[in-house]
C-alpha cells in the first residue's frame, strides 16, 4: 500500500523538510508517493521525483495553490486520501503543523505528532514532556496521519533517476482563507532549523545592541544566529529565531550556547545536536547539564576573544 509525503515549497524548490520526511516514509513502506500543490510548480515536482524512494510524483497546480494555505493544501491532500494511502506524512514545520490537523480532524483519525522514530508500520516514537520522556505511539486508524520531526531523520538524497510526475485534479478550499500579503527577511546566514553551527543568545546577553556579538560570531562561523525566548521576549531578536520547544527543533554538529540559562523549554529545542557548547558566567545554569563544553565567565570578555582568535 503506498504513502503519501505532502511536500513543503515555495514553487520553486523543496524545502529540506521535504527531504527528511520521505526518509521517515521509507521506513513505513517502499511506495513513496509526494503531493506536489502549488502554482507554476512544475520544477518542483521534478526535482521530488529524483528523491531517492520516491515512487510517484502526484503534481496539482493551480492558482489558488500558490501560497500554500493550509486550509487549501488540506483540501487537496483530503481529494485523494482515498487512493490506498496508509499513511500520510509532512514535516513538522509552520506548514505542517498549520495543515496536517485539517487532515487528521476530517478523516477522522488520531494525529502522531513529531515523530521521531518509525518503530514498525503502526508504532512511533514521540518525545513528550518537552523532550524528558520519550512516549512509544501505536495506532489502528486506517490511515496514520503523521509530522515528522525533521532533525531526527535523514536527508533522503538525490538519485537522479526520476519518478513518474502525475497531474491530478485540484479541488477548492473552503473559502474561508485568503491569502493578503507576507514579508520575507532576507538572510546571508544558514537557514536554522538546518544549518551545522548555530550560535544563540540568551537574556543574559542583556541588549539588543549586544546581540552583535551574538551575529558576529556566527558570521565568523559561517553559522546560523538562534536565541532562547527569553531574549526573544526582552525584544534582542525577532521571534522567528527562536530555537526550543515553542521555537525552532535544532540539531546541528555544533550549538554554541551565549548567555542562556537552560530552561526545560529550549533544551528540548538542541537535544539533538551533536556538540553543545556553552558560556555562562553562572557556574550553576542548569544549560551546563546539557553541555559537551563549558566556559564559565563573562561573555563580554569571551566572545569578543573568540571572534579575534577566528580572524
């Protein structure tokens, strides 16, 4: 029976979730099918028929698609929910977590949320309690509904050897939703939900002008800026930056930690990396427990050293 992965875009490339959910699919079965919906996506669909395990492309294309809302998405994804599919995947981004509910709420199906392991084809792995306890899901819907935690899964790679791209019928929304406008902050620096070094700020920072510091040792890097919510709160850095449980899941090889005291909620956000390392001048920040490195002292003296010893 095939799986369906719901491809994220911006109908002019995949996102990388995209990527990683049809890894976690590969796990649940061998016939791989993506949704493609947008407008003018045409590419797009080509580039996801040359995932490795991708079977079919399903490709929908219309006007009303292209900004991707997600009660639009859901419509289009429910039109073909009837085609065998056992289980329906996304990853667990903005756009997944906006329309994957829709879906799960009409079929009348339990959602398994952030998954973070496929077990076997009915049974998952979730973390819960911001991350301290790891639940084992098993489900007899007909359909599972699934997110999948992107960082706790593969990139599926490129093959080069293209599936099959199928136009399929586009259905309408409900109406309800129109899209107005949106706003894009541009950025020389790693996406970061997918970069490999990120550097983030926490209150203990204490100013948006000192967040510099914070920028200009990721630009040294070559890595993303993050913050904790604290300091996103306090007004240092937009809230899109945000890395924990309410933010962004981050796992890079390395998560330098500036000022950030560790509350449950952002460590549940940087489990997965693979080095975490951490200045605090507080020797007892609970951020420590979580470290493979720590420095303890002042930032204002340390990071403005690191920066001069990268030069």
């Amino acid at each position: 029976m095939p799986i369906l992965v719901v491809a994220e875009h911006d109908n002019q490339s995949l996102k990388n979730g995209t990527y990683h959910a049809v890894s976690a699919a590969a796990l649940c079965g061998q016939d791989v099918h993506v949704l493609v919906a947008g407008s003018g996506c045409r590419g797009v669909a080509e580039k996801a028929a040359k995932i490795a395990g991708v079977t079919k492309v399903l490709m929908a294309d219309a006007t009303r698609l292209e900004h991707g809302l997600p009660e639009d998405v859901a419509a289009q994804v429910l039109s073909i929910a009837g085609g065998g599919y056992t289980h329906i995947l996304v990853g667990a981004t903005s756009f997944g977590k906006a329309m994957m509910p829709r879906v799960a709420a009409k079929l009348d199906v339990n959602q398994i949320s952030e998954i973070t392991k496929v077990v076997s084809v009915d049974t998952f792995e979730r973390p819960v309690y911001a991350g301290n306890a790891i639940a084992t899901v098993q489900s007899s819907d007909p359909v599972k509904v699934i997110t999948v935690r992107t960082t706790a899964f593969a990139s599926a790679a490129e093959e080069g050897s293209a599936a099959p791209v199928e136009p399929v019928a586009t259905v309408a929304g409900n109406g309800k939703s129109t899209y107005l406008s949106h706003q894009v902050d541009k950025s020389h620096r790693p996406e970061l939900s997918s970069a490999k070094i990120v550097v983030a700020g926490g209150q203990g920072v204490g100013s948006a002008e000192n967040f510099k510091l914070i920028e200009q040792l990721a630009d040294k890097l070559g890595a993303a800026v993050g913050a904790s919510r604290s300091a996103v709160d306090a007004g240092f850095i937009s809230n899109d930056l945000q890395v924990g449980q309410t933010g962004k899941i981050v796992a890079p090889d390395l998560y330098i930690a500036v000022g950030i005291s560790g509350a449950v909620q952002h460590v549940a956000g940087i489990k997965d990396a693979r080095t975490i390392v951490v200045i605090n001048q507080d020797p007892d920040a609970p951020i420590f427990l979580t470290a493979d490195y720590g420095i303890v002292g002042d930032l204002n003296k340390l990071v403005p050293e690191l920066i001069a010893a990268l030069d």
